[in-house]
C-alpha cells in the first residue's frame, strides 16, 4: 500500500526530536495511526530508531507509563510540557 510508505521528516525536525530524547523532557504529541486515527499522548521521549526503512520517537506514556513506538512521519505536533 503506498499511502503507507514512509515519507522522510525534515532533518531540522529529527534534530527536535534529538535534543528532547538528550533533555529527557515530556512531550504532548499529536499523532495519527495506521487506520488515520488521530490520538494525543504525553511521552517521556526515550529514544529514536530506524526499522524497516522508517524512522520512530520511542516514548514511555506518562499517564500509565507503557512504552511506545511513534513513526515519525505520523506525528502531526509535538510540544514540549510546560515545566513545573
């Protein structure tokens, strides 16, 4: 299915998401899934990864604390939590 081909981000956009793994600071990112959901979740970015040729923010949910894989070219928004 070619709609589901990933489509490269912005190297400027990868370096955000570099430096919020490096500061380890929440994130509330907007996201749509496979099916074209959209959802919103607060993450801890952990780490970024490459897989089959598409790259992913790994987080851990900070609501029940579940890890998860988000493909970067799915991610509508992400902003980091204002700090306490």
């Amino acid at each position: 299915m070619s709609e589901d081909r990933y489509r490269p981000i912005p190297c400027a956009l990868y370096s955000r998401y570099e430096l919020a793994v490096l500061r380890g600071r929440p994130l509330t990112v907007v996201w749509r899934d496979e099916a074209g959901a959209t959802h919103v979740d607060r993450l801890a970015p952990l780490d970024l990864e490459t897989r089959a040729g598409a790259e992913y923010l790994v987080g851990r949910r900070v609501a029940d604390g579940a890890t998860c894989r988000l493909r970067l070219d799915r991610i509508l928004r992400a902003q980091p939590l204002p700090e306490r």
